[in-house]
C-alpha cells in the first residue's frame, strides 16, 4: 500500500532472504561521525532520508476527476515533489504559506518525517494525516529540491490521505 513493488535481491548481499535493505550513503569518510559534534546532525539528516526511502515518496492518488496522479512525487519519481507542503520532510517538498494572493511562499524544512511519511511507515494512523496542499502550476518544476523563501504562484489543491488509499489501498 505505499506504491511500491516488492523487489528480492537479498542473494547479491548473501543474506538468504533475511536482509530486508540496504542504505547507500555514499562516501561515509566525509561525513561527521562524532555525536557531539555540531555537523553530526547533518549525518542524521542523510541516514533518516535515506532510511525513509523504504516507505516514502512513491505513492500516487485518485485526483477529483477520478484519474490516477503521480502528482505527489518529484526528483527522481522516489521523492516528494517541490510543489507538495510535505510539512519539511526529509523526504523534500517544502512548507508552504499560503500568502492569500494566488501565491505561496517556501518556508525552511528538511527537518522532519512528514505526517504522511509517518503514515506510510505504520507509525500513526489516517486519521493523523491532514490533508496536504499541492500546488498546481504547471510551469513550476516539481523535480526541484526544496528551497527556503521561494514564493511562487499556483492554485491550490488538496490531497487527502483518503486519495492515496483510493489507488494504494
């Protein structure tokens, strides 16, 4: 129910099946290893991203004209899309202000496991997951990476954890 194929390659790690993933965090020797160190929270940032891409940034939803969307998703088709308030998920998206003029202004994030990241890991319920504003502007590139203090323009939309659950179960 999260919009992703099971995939076996547990024989090319040797695990007979028991391994259940592998995290690529690239070249771990320039990353900060030492917890008290104020860089460290940056290797937390990357391993929890990383971590999250189990679950997160691959489900699509039944829009308002009952067609499929893969809308949600953005870099890569695997995570959340720069138009998508993703409430600062480490996932991307951003979090968005609706400034009440037909535009929408990009606050800090990248902090945060998102209500809906949280859903699809099974660590809350429907119920905790409000309805997420997706911005529709088709000029905007949804591949983007999030950015603070970005404002642009749109329509926004609604996508309810519901709309997922119509296509994902």
């Amino acid at each position: 129910g999260i919009g992703k194929e099971l995939i076996d390659n547990t024989s090319l790690y040797g695990s007979r099946g028991s391994l259940q993933g592998a995290i690529d965090m690239g070249n771990v020797n320039a990353m900060v290893a030492d917890p008290l160190d104020p860089g460290y929270s940056e290797t937390m940032a990357t391993l929890s991203h990383e971590l999250l891409h189990r679950w997160a940034a691959h489900p699509k939803f039944r829009n308002d004209d009952n067609n499929l969307s893969s809308d949600l998703l953005g870099k890569g088709g695997y995570h959340w899309s720069f138009l998508l308030d993703t409430a600062g998920s480490l996932e991307y998206g951003n979090r968005w202000v609706d400034n009440g003029n037909g535009t929408f202004t990009s606050l800090p994030g990248r902090r945060y496991f998102s209500p809906l990241d949280l859903y699809l890991m099974g660590l809350i319920g429907k119920d905790e997951v409000p309805p997420m504003l997706l911005i529709d502007n088709p000029e905007i590139d949804p591949e983007r990476l999030p950015e603070p203090g970005v404002t642009i323009e749109g329509t926004a939309r609604s996508v309810t954890i519901d709309m997922i659950i119509a296509v994902e179960g």
